[in-house]
C-alpha cells in the first residue's frame, strides 16, 4: 500500500465511525459489544484513547494494573466511560481524528486496524450495517494477520487464506475463503467473522477462533 494514504485513510474512518455513533439511540450504548465485557459506551470511550495517551499517565496506569496491558486499557476504557457522555466521547473522538499520535510501540497501521475492527465491534451487536471499505480493510488485514500482538500467525498456521473479494492469499495448507471484512475479524480473533466464510480450513479455524 502507499503509506501516503494511511492517515488520511485514518482519518476518514474515524470521521466515519463518529457519524455512525451519532446516529444510536440511548438505549445502544449499554448494549454489550463484541469486545470482552465491553459495552459500546466503553468501546468508544477506549477509541479515544490512543490519540490523547500521554506518557505520565501511561506510567501511572501501567503501576495500577501491574503491567498487566490488557487490564491498563480495560481500566482506561471504563474510567473514560464513566467519566464521559455518549455525546462527549463523540466530540472527542472528532476532535483527533486527524492525529497521528499512536500508542508506544504500536505500528503506524495499528490505528485503522483499530477504527476498523472496533467499528464493527459495536455495529454487529446491534445490527447495524457499518460497511468496510475494501482498500482500507486489506490494509489493515495485510498487517493484523502477520503482526505477533494480534496472534493471527498461531490461529492461522497451517491454512491458506483467501479473501474473495481482493487480490490477497495467505500462507498454505487448507483453505479458508472470505470477504477481506471477515478475514481481518478473524485476524483479530472475533468469531462473528466466521459467518462469511467457508472451505475445509473452517473447521480447524474455529476451533482456534472460539478457543481464544
């Protein structure tokens, strides 16, 4: 990919995810989402995170969580939610949609798997169409399913990916085929994205994706 793209890239998609989060009712955002124990209150708050992180703070969290990362960005996310409204998470989430500031030791195209995936993280449950775009999407996918943090290398060994809607395979063994969308939810290792796929790897692929 062009990375002269990427940050417009992220931008848009955050502008996008803010227009569709304005869009729910009240009663949407304590619906639980596809993250953990997250709601979708505390999915957005969690998105607006990463641009506003400063590096006193990022101590003091990682002292309180026992440098624990998982249970640093689950406290972080929660105290925000508590702490802002729905409208306000929005404001914010709008107010850096350009910023390049990521996370310490993050890749630069750790923000638009973010956007994308925790887009979808709220849309799914509540039965919103939130449509990925495909350029975009492959991007995030080229890099969500070869980077250690994620741990799509160990969920994917042995099976060829195939997205059927790009020019894009991956590894060799059993094949698994499906739209980019869902092979970078599987990437992450969100389950739902097992609905649009299908090839004899499926069976093997669930089993590790409903396992972690």
């Amino acid at each position: 990919m062009d990375r002269t793209n990427l940050m417009p890239w992220i931008e848009a998609e955050r502008l996008r995810l803010a227009d569709f989060l304005d869009t729910l009712g009240d009663d949407d955002w304590s619906v639980q989402s596809l993250c953990g124990s997250w709601t979708v209150h505390d999915v957005a708050a969690h998105l607006t995170m990463v641009t506003r992180i400063e590096i006193p703070s990022l101590i003091v969290g990682a002292i309180k969580s026992r440098f624990n990362f998982n249970r640093m960005v689950d406290a972080g996310a929660r105290d925000l939610a508590r702490k802002y409204t729905p409208a306000e998470l929005i404001a914010r989430f709008r107010e850096t949609a350009a910023s390049p500031k990521r996370a310490p030791g993050s890749s630069p195209l750790d923000p638009l798997v973010d956007v994308l995936v925790h887009g979808q993280d709220i849309a799914v449950p509540l039965g919103r169409p939130l449509p990925m775009p495909t350029e975009q999407a492959l991007a995030a996918l080229g890099h969500a399913s070869t980077a250690k943090f994620y741990g799509a290398q160990k969920r994917f060994a042995g099976l060829r990916l195939v997205a059927s809607d790009a020019d894009w395979t991956l590894g060799d063994g059993d094949e698994v085929r499906g739209p980019v969308s869902s092979l970078l939810l599987l990437s992450t290792g969100r389950p739902v994205g097992l609905e649009n796929v299908d090839g004899p790897g499926v069976p093997t692929l669930t089993a590790r994706v409903t396992r972690s």
